[in-house]
C-alpha cells in the first residue's frame, strides 16, 4: 500500500508541476527552458525539479569553480597541463568514466562477500571484503579529481546537479574510509551497516551521474550527431574566403569551419567536441582556434586537441576547389 502512496504522490507532484507552470504562463513569470526539468516521466521530473532547484549549491559552487579554474590557469600555462591530463585530452577519451567503474564494482563486491561473511563468519571472506572495500575507496578518489576537474567548466543547473553528485560522492567515499577504519579495528559488524548506508546512498549519486552523461551530454563527443558526404560537396564561392578568417560553412548537414592560409584551405567540424560550442566564433592563431565557450583548442591541419577540456578530435574534410566553388568531403568519423 505505502508503494501505491508513493508513486501517487509523484503523479500529484507531476499534475502540480504542470499546473505551476501552466499558472507560471498565463502570469508572465514563465521559467527559461535550460531550468525546467522534462515532465516525463513523473519520477525523473520530481528527482530533477528537487535537485536543480537547490539555489544554495550555487553559492558553494561558484567559489569552488573559480577557485579550480584558476589553480589550473589558462590554455598554454604550464599548470593547464594537469587540468588537459585530468580531462583525458592525452586519452583521446574522458578519463572521469575510466575510473567510477571501479568504485561502483569493488563496493558492489564488497557488499555480497559481506552478506557472505554475516551468513557464514569466515574470516577469508571477511578479509576480501576489506580489499574490495579498499580498492573502490582508491577509484572513488581518482573519480573525484577528475570528476570536479570536469565539473569546474559547467554552468546552469548541470553545474548544480553534478555538485550534488559530487557532494554525494565525497561523503559515501568518506562514509566507506569509516567502515574500512572499523572493520579493521575490530568492530566490523558497524563497519559493514555504515558500507551498506554508502552503498544505497551511491546508487541515487549514480542515477545523477547518469543523468548528466546520458540526458545532459556532459563529457560525450558533441560531433557524434552530425552527418556529412562520401562526396564532394559544394559549400562557398572561392573568391568569398578571406585570408585568415574564420568562416562557418555546411558541408551536406555537418558545419565546418574553414580557414584559408595561402595557397591551403583548411576544414574541420564548426562545433566544439566538448560542450558545442561554435568554433567559427572563436580566435584563431597560428593554425589553431580556442573555442570561444570554454577554450579548448583545436589544430586546424588536422582536428587534433591541442588543449583541453575538449577531449575529442573534430572530424576533418578533404579540400578542393572546382569551377571556383570550395568542396568539403568528410574524412573520418566522431
């Protein structure tokens, strides 16, 4: 009966929310559409319209962040080094996903040698269940550098939620550090009730987590969408290139910016990889262009990072020019 109560509260909160905004509306005091969560389903809108709307975590996220972003400086100081290693910019890949496996497997672990231990008191089981514990506390840590090491380039209600994850996560690494401390001390019955507390509170840190990643595209390559041409493309006149100038051009659904130096035209996706920002707005020097949004770099000849955060190269195109038009054909994937 409690579970019918439960999921009827959420469809009330969801028939409230609707009838908020649709008072919201018809009052002139309509929210933006970046800060009003989807409204199905139910239980994602009620979880969503919970966290985001925590207005405290702005006044703890914004002196964090800019106290990050300047211990990492700028594109080109040798401190931004650690921040693009932190990143994954060297992997080619986020480096953030790479390590909350490990916490999220090793406790999971840790929590079935421990229904094992409470059933049977084997003392094997019981020191396997202390390395798993371990381990998941060492791949929680390398999450949490470089999962605040993502966060520090975030705005909006992204950047609320994924403090919330990350304020979640600090205090299950450090409720497990506890349960790891009593285990080892003797009094491992407590330990394992506060690892189990962790464990159910990391499930909720997950589902955040998941949804920054799968509904936010936080850390996903933003060129993954776009199309392009086996075939050359006409995409501008030839004469209408300016020596040197960023210019925005689409080339069969994917745009990509072009960038004429002599004789050399060069193209590559318009879109940063990291969080969409335009490129053909950015700056560009000696071959490279730092997007404008979040200063990731990208060399011009060949897509490649040059700095991060962006972690993804941009999908480069073949150049030739016919009849005077400037063809584009893309040459590689996402």
């Amino acid at each position: 009966m409690r579970t019918l109560n439960f999921f009827g509260d959420i469809l009330h909160l969801h028939e409230k929310g609707t009838s908020a905004m649709t008072a919201e509306v018809m009052q002139g005091e309509q929210k933006s559409w970046a800060e009003t969560p989807p409204m199905n389903p139910p239980l994602r809108y009620a979880i969503a319209r919970v966290v985001e709307s925590q207005t405290w975590l702005d006044k703890l996220g914004t002196p964090l962040q800019n106290w990050l972003l300047q211990l990492y400086g700028q594109p080109g100081q040798p401190s931004r080094r650690i921040k693009d290693m932190l990143n994954g910019t060297w992997l080619g890949h986020a480096l953030h996903p790479v390590f909350t496996d490990i916490p999220i497997g090793a406790w999971s672990g840790a929590m079935l040698l421990d229904l094992a231990w409470l059933n049977d008191g084997s003392e094997g089981v019981a020191r396997s269940a202390d390395i798993a514990m371990a381990l998941g506390i060492v791949g929680a840590t390398a999450a949490a550098v470089t999962g605040v090491t993502d966060w520090s380039d975030l705005d909006g209600t992204d950047r609320r939620v994924g403090l919330m994850h990350g304020l979640l996560n600090s205090g299950i690494l450090l409720t497990n550090i506890g349960s790891l401390v009593l285990r080892l001390t003797g009094r491992r019955r407590a330990g394992v009730a506060l690892s189990t507390i962790g464990y159910l509170a990391s499930l909720f840190s997950a589902y955040l987590g998941g949804e920054l990643s799968f509904a936010k595209g936080i850390g996903v390559n933003h060129e993954a969408w776009e199309g392009g041409s086996d075939d050359y493309v006409a995409v501008m006149n030839v004469e209408d290139l300016a020596e040197g100038e960023l210019t925005r051009v689409d080339a069969a659904g994917i745009p990509a910016v072009l960038l004429k130096q002599g004789n050399t035209i060069y193209a590559i996706g318009a879109i940063c990889t990291h969080l969409a920002g335009p490129l053909d707005e950015g700056i560009c020097e000696d071959g490279v262009v730092t997007c404008p949004w979040h200063g990731s770099r990208f060399r011009m000849s060949d897509g490649s990072v040059v700095n991060g955060p962006a972690v993804y190269a941009e999908p480069t195109f073949a150049v030739r020019v016919r009849d005077g038009k400037i063809e584009l054909r893309r040459l590689d994937h996402a």
